[in-house]
C-alpha cells in the first residue's frame, strides 16, 4: 500500500499555514502504524508554486515553504528505519518560466538554452497552431523579447520542456539519478507520455473549445517518440537499482498501456490511467459531469484487469487532482452510512490484483469541502474555467462542475483532531479547512475500532499477507447486476470473493461459495444468504472449485 501524501496540505510545524516536511517526519509512526509500505510526496521541489509545486524552478533544491535539504534527507533516513520507501513526484514534461533553463531560453533565439524549450514563430500574426492548453484558452504563449510564442500544455508558466534535444534530456537523467544516489525509491512520473510531440506541431482537428482553440491529445499524448524516450529513461536510471516508476499516463488505452508495459523493454513499472476516474466525465471532458451505471464501472475495471495481467496494474480511488470519492461514487445521508460506504470502497479497490495507492485522508473518510465562492479557490485549473466559462455567461454551470469535480476538494488540510483548523496549524491554512473536521478526523477515528482507520489496517494486514489477494487471478463475478459489485482472486485451490453493494438499501443476492467457507473481512458483523445490506462488503475465503 502506498500512501500519497500531499506535503502542503499534511501537517503544519512552523505555524505559517503550509504543511512541511518535518511535519511528514512527526507523523511517520502514525503511517506505519497505518500499515503503509511506502509514500509518494507530491513535488517538493524549489517552485513559485502557480500550479502548486507542478512548475519547478530547481529541480535540485527543496521548496523554501516546506523546508531544507536536510531536512528532507533526515525524512528519508527516517522512513527508511520504519521500512517505508519514498516515492518522489518528477515533473519533466515542463518546467517553471522562473526556471534558470527558460530564462537564459528567453533572452534570444541564438541563446544555448533556446532549444531546452519548445518556440516557434506565428503564423499571420496568431498562434503557431491551434491547440488549447489543460488550463488557458491557447497552448502557446507570445515572448514581446523575441517575437515568438512558446509551447505550455498547462499554465503560462509552464513552458513545455523539448525532448528532441539530447541535452534536455541528459540534464533529465542526471537529476534522476542524483535523486536515487541520494535513497529515493522511485519515482511517480507526472503526464510522462506528453513528453513527445507530433512532428511538425500539426492543427488540431477536433471541436472547438468556447475560445476558438483545439484540444488536440492526439498530437502530444503517446506519440511514437515517447516509447523511445522513455525506454532510454529507463535503462538510464532504473535498471540495476531497487526501485519503482510509475507513469502518469492520460489518453492511453488498453493497447497503448501493454507498450509501456511490456517486459522486453521496460519503459514503467505500472502507469496511472484514467478510464475509471473519467467514467462521469462527457464528451468535452471533466466539467461536463455525465451519469454512468455499475455495468459501465464493471466493464473498465475488468478490462484493465485483463490487459494487465501480464505486468501490473495501479489501483486507487482519488489524488490530488480528482475530487475524494465518498463524495463522487456513492451516494449516503448519514455518519454511519458515510463509514459503510467508505469501508466498501475501500475493498472493491484494493483487493483487486495490483499496488494500491491510498490518497491522504481516505483512510478517515474525509470527504469534498464547501467552497462559498471562487475567492475561496487556490487551484489554477479550477480558476481558469470558472473565469472562461463567466466570459459567456455561463458561471453558475461552472460553479456547478468545480463543486463536485474541482481539485482543490482533494488539497484542503488533513483533518488531525477536532481543534481549530483540524489540527493541521496554529496559523492561518493555505487553503480552508473542511467544514466536517469536528466528526471527521484523525483522532475520533483512533478512538472508534469501528472506524474506518482500523478497516483499513484490516484491509492491509489482510492484502499484504494473502498471496491470493496478492498474485492471484482476477475474475469478474455478477457481471450484468445493477447494483453488486464483485470478483474473485484465485490462487491454486484458494479462492476469495469480494462482494459489495454500492448502494444505501439492501440488494438479493445469492452467495455461490462452499460451506466450509469463512468471512475474513467485512463492514457488518451479521450477514445474510440472500441479500447485501446497505453498503456492505463482504471479503470470502474458500477452496476454489475444482
């Protein structure tokens, strides 16, 4: 089980509102108590911080906010003494404007660095091509110094890094590998299969966005070059150290996945892909928030069930940029039915075949927070849409998608105890605290064994010492029912089913599992042959028939 940890917002031990690095080291007996393997820290890296550490400016230095380079080598040393690795966030697809790279890039045409970054020239007095950025209307960016536009898929203020130049990316290997020499882990490599762009920077062919722009993945998402890149990455930095990368991987399917996966020329160890997370997302993408049902969800779990069974496969509900799913997949009214669901969901993910990433806070049930208005707001891509959308009128329809889907809902404080700001500082959060921290919080849930906390200690005490649930196969069970969700792990003669009810009302079922069989892990104490109770889960070992 890995443990994602969003440093800015974990715990606070200057009192300046900013979660720090010694305070992931004062909280490290608490995540091995958890049952933690292992943590990915999202970047902790020098940045000015428009996209919240995702625009390094040195990559070689530790953010000023969250503290020094000792301090983060006195973090590593010690989680090592608790056996729990380090996963740092490496963000090379672009960098800071304020990076020392694109300064010198932007000075002339003819400068050294000019060729670190992507620059073209306009044409008739526009942009170089009509994409639209992730967070700004346009990809490109106009330099009044030297007349030309530069490339940023994400904010202006990150400009996209060129790959083509073999110097960019020996500076790229380097960094890595100071950072292994150093006793990282591993690495979680964000939107890595961006870092190839179609050659000749074609026009996008699809709709429009409202500004006149075209969101064009199909030229800079998994272009050919990318496996090459990231093959030469991997034989440059991992092979021969023990350590881990998972990639970021948006707009990959089953059959691009086995690329990156294969084992003849390992280019990741797992990636992140985003079918699950994008299943209410419509045609227009995240903000056009759309109904599916359990047939739909059952479908793309089983399908990268499948199409990883010869590698491995990342399991998680929520990060830093997804909204906290007790508020996105079920639906409660209650604190007790806030648990139940929150324990169900917990073993339809985990128990499936693969690492498993547990997002911050997930293990108390923390849920999306109010925001008032959109002052309240620090996340750049929420801003932005909320301020395109208000040009044509059309606010409250984005007010409507940021509140359930806005990332910031993932970034409020880790809720400690039920004190003021939740425990997470005496000063004044970075960003507000979620208004549910007197009943959802570290300290109640350590006070409750029926808390979610302790299923989760259930739950990965249960994993991490089953080699069924650990290796075993997966097979999709009740494939066409509306409601259950459900799959069995099988291994030689064992056989475990999982079994849960997304739903707040009792579900008929009929359990089709020998009698010698045994109950080792659930959400009620009492269980029935014929139904699922509200939100239950229901974890089943038996001999797997012959």
């Amino acid at each position: 089980m890995i443990y994602q940890l969003y440093p800015r917002s974990f715990y606070d031990t200057n009192q300046d509102g900013i979660g720090d690095i010694p305070g992931i080291i004062e909280k490290l007996d608490y995540l091995k108590g958890l049952g933690i393997g292992a943590i990915w820290l999202n970047p902790v890296y020098a940045s000015p911080n428009d996209d919240m550490g995702y625009d390094i400016s040195d990559y070689e230095q530790i953010m000023k906010e969250f503290g020094t380079m000792d301090d983060f080598k006195k973090m590593l040393e010690e989680a090592h003494k608790r056996e729990i690795r380090i996963i740092m966030d490496l963000v090379v697809n672009h960098s800071s404007d304020e990076h020392q790279w694109f300064i010198e890039s932007r000075k002339s045409k003819d400068n050294p660095y000019r060729d670190y970054y992507i620059w073209r020239e306009g044409k008739q007095k526009k942009e170089p091509n009509n994409w639209a950025s992730f967070f700004t209307p346009s990809a490109w960016k106009f330099d009044e110094s030297t007349g030309e536009y530069y490339l940023h898929l994400f904010s202006e203020k990150q400009p996209d890094l060129n790959w083509e130049n073999e110097k960019v990316r020996e500076e790229i290997f380097r960094m890595i590998n100071n950072w292994l020499d150093l006793g990282v882990d591993g690495f979680r490599m964000d939107v890595i299969n961006l870092v190839a762009k179609y050659p000749g920077l074609l026009d996008g062919t699809g709709d429009k966005t409202p500004s006149g722009y075209v969101f064009s993945p199909e030229y800079f998402a998994n272009q050919p070059m990318t496996f090459t890149y990231l093959s030469e990455l991997y034989k440059r930095c991992f092979i021969g150290r023990d350590c881990m990368c998972v990639g970021e991987t948006p707009f990959t399917d089953t059959e691009t996945a086995k690329k990156f996966l294969k084992k003849e020329d390992p280019m990741l160890d797992m990636i992140f892909q985003f079918e699950l997370m994008d299943i209410d997302s419509g045609k227009s993408g995240k903000w056009e928030i759309v109904p599916y049902t359990m047939k739909d969800f059952k479908e793309v779990v089983a399908r990268w069930q499948e199409a990883t069974k010869d590698s491995w496969n990342s399991l998680f509900w929520s990060n830093h940029d997804q909204p906290r799913p007790l508020s996105r997949f079920v639906t409660w009214s209650t604190q007790e039915e806030r648990v139940l669901a929150g324990k169900m969901l917990a073993v339809a993910m985990h128990l499936q075949r693969g690492t498993s990433f547990l997002y911050q806070g997930e293990e108390i049930g923390m849920i999306n927070a109010t925001f008032d208005s959109v002052d309240q707001l620090m996340d750049i891509e929420s801003i932005q849409y909320y301020q395109e959308r208000k040009k044509v009128g059309r606010e409250e329809e984005a007010w409507n998608a940021i509140a359930r889907k806005g990332r910031d809902h993932a970034r409020t404080p880790m809720q400690w105890n039920a004190e003021k700001n939740a425990g997470f500082t005496k000063g004044t959060p970075w960003l507000l605290v979620n208004e549910s921290y007197p009943l959802i919080n570290v300290e109640q849930a350590m006070k409750d064994p029926d808390s979610l906390y302790y299923f989760y200690k259930q739950l990965i005490q249960c994993k991490t010492t089953s080699d069924t649930l650990l290796y075993g196969d997966f097979t999709l069970l009740h494939a066409m029912d509306d409601n259950i969700f459900g799959y069995a792990r099988r291994l030689n003669k064992d056989e475990i089913q999982i079994l849960c009810n997304f739903t707040a009302s009792p579900v008929p079922l009929v359990y089709d599992v020998p009698e010698e069989s045994k109950v080792i892990l659930s959400n009620y104490k009492e269980h029935f042959k014929d139904i699922l109770q509200p939100f239950e889960t229901i974890v089943v070992q038996s001999k797997a028939p012959m």
